[in-house]
C-alpha cells in the first residue's frame, strides 16, 4: 500500500470496476484511519466539528476545491458548527481507490482546522 494516499491523483474508474471489499477494504480504512466509518461496506464517512457556521463553510468550501481538482466529489452535509462527508463511487455501486484518496486529503486538509 501507497505511504501517503494523499499525494496521489484520482483516476477515473469506469462502469463494471469491481467496488473494493473483503481484506483490501479493511486495509484500505486502516491506511485512513479511524475516525472514517465504514456504511454497509458502500460508503465512508466521517463528521467534523466547528466553532461556528464561517469555519465549517471554509473547510467545505476547501474540500470542493479539491474535489474539483481531482475529479472526484463527495456528499457533504452542512450545518452551523458542522460537516459531514459522504465518499462513494457512484459509478460503481461502492468504494474505489478514489474515495480513500479523497479521505486522506480531507484527512491533511482538517489538520489546519483543528
């Protein structure tokens, strides 16, 4: 497995790419960490909390420059003082490498919130 997931680019999957599972799955949350939860084995997701509505805009407003850079964008919910972040390949009916990618980067992107 890649050291720092969070310094490799999305590549696009296609239609009929088998969705990660079994032990690659589980090594995959493990390079993430555990604050990502897995949600049946579809999707992760992790909540984030603010100190007021402006911060957590900015950490969104952030996490879609990066998605638009690589290519791959997540659900996010919004609230005041709140963030939840939604990764699936919608493509393929579950995870691919792209969503731990985009994990690892909102991983390195939140250190300079909290």
């Amino acid at each position: 497995m890649n050291e720092d997931l969070s310094k490799e680019k999305c590549i696009p999957c296609s239609i009929g790419t088998p969705p990660i599972v079994g032990d690659e799955l589980r090594e995959m949350l493990d390079e993430i960490g555990p604050t990502w939860q897995l949600v049946e084995e579809k999707q992760i997701e992790k909540s984030f909390k603010f100190k007021d509505f402006k911060s957590a805009l900015e950490f969104v407003n952030q996490v879609g420059e990066i998605a638009e850079e690589e290519g791959h964008h997540p659900d996010i919910e919004l609230g005041w003082g709140r963030v939840k972040i939604k990764l699936i390949t919608h493509k393929i009916g579950g995870l691919s490498r792209n969503d731990f990618l985009m994990a690892a980067k909102i991983n390195k992107l939140s250190i300079g919130f909290f």
